[in-house]
C-alpha cells in the first residue's frame, strides 16, 4: 500500500498520482459502460485531459478524489468523487467509478 487514506479489505483508497492520470484512468471515462450512470459522460476523454483534471484537484477545495486501489497487487481501479463539497452545511455529491472490472 502507498500513502493509504482509508483502507478494506479489497481495497484502499489514496490520493491520486500523476502516473494514474497516465494510466487507463482516462479510458474509463470513455467507456460507455463504466459511465453508464454518471451526469458528465457526453464527451470522450484523452489522457491529455485526465493530466489537466488531475492537476486541477489541488486548486479546488469544493472537490475530494480518492484512487480506488486493490490491495493484492496495488492496482488503481477506479475513483470515488466527493463534488460540490458544501463545507458549512456539510453535503457533496458522490460518485464512484470502477474502471477495471477485472
């Protein structure tokens, strides 16, 4: 495990890193099945655009993202999303998002 924020059995979730924008996380958003729930899916993702989401996140305090990661062999799978975080009424919407199925 790597810089664990919260930790389970299967998995544990931590920040994101530069090298999980490069991975597949990017794909996942153009995967009409993984986004098959979610608000935001109408446009296809590059990795491009996954490096300038990611280093967005620190400038945005409204926003919280985990890595989902699997704790047998550290591989990142997924995301979860706290957005629109209201601090003084203390709500967010939740995503999350499990990209490698396997």
């Amino acid at each position: 495990m790597h810089n664990p924020y919260m930790t389970g059995k299967l998995v544990y979730l931590r920040a994101p890193t530069e090298e999980d924008a490069l991975g597949k996380w990017y794909e996942w958003f153009s995967d009409p099945d993984v986004t098959r729930y979610l608000g935001e899916r109408n446009f296809p993702n590059s990795k491009e655009m996954q490096l300038d989401f990611f280093r967005g996140l620190s400038l945005d305090t409204s926003r919280l993202v985990l890595s989902v990661v699997r704790v047998e062999d550290d591989q990142h799978i997924g995301v979860v999303n706290l957005s629109g975080i209201n601090w003084v009424h203390r709500y967010a919407d939740v995503a999350v998002v499990i990209g490698d199925q396997g």
